[in-house]
C-alpha cells in the first residue's frame, strides 16, 4: 500500500509499506526532498522492518539530529505514515 502526500509549503512524499498482521515488513520513503546523510536515512527506513505498528512513531523519533531534512520534517513522516497505516 502506499500514500503520496504534498506537504505544506514543501515537497512530496511517497511512502510505500508491506504490512503483515500489524507488523510493517517494508518500508520505503521518496519523494522530491532531501535527507542527509543519505546512509541515516536508509538506516531509519531499515530500523522500521519488523517493527509493530504502534512503535513506529518512538523509533523515528530516535533519527531527531541524527538526519537532516529538506522539504519535510520527521513529524510529516510519522504523520504520513500513521494516516497510511489508518487506512490500512
């Protein structure tokens, strides 16, 4: 499943999820912003595999100061990502 969100003021983002009895199996986040360095953000998008829906949110919040974002903040990932996940 996947939502692509315009953000206020921002870019685009893309998030895609592979979900499996409330455990995300895959997740992947584009769009047309920039996150730095780009290996942290690969990172965060791994650390998210096998992870409960309702742990999302404490394990992105973990990458504050750790990545750099342009166009988005972590709190429009977490907030896309839970709309996503409520659709679900």
């Amino acid at each position: 499943m996947e939502i692509v969100k315009r953000i206020p003021g921002g870019k685009t983002l893309k998030v895609e999820v592979e979900l499996e009895k409330g455990i995300i199996k895959k997740v992947v986040f584009s769009g047309d912003f920039f996150a730095y360095p780009p290996e942290v953000f690969e990172e965060l998008e791994e650390s998210l595999r096998y992870t409960r829906i309702e742990e999302i949110e404490e394990k992105i919040r973990k990458y504050h100061g750790k990545i750099a974002l342009l166009g988005l903040s972590l709190e429009d990932i977490i907030s896309t990502l839970k709309e996503l996940l409520e659709l679900s």
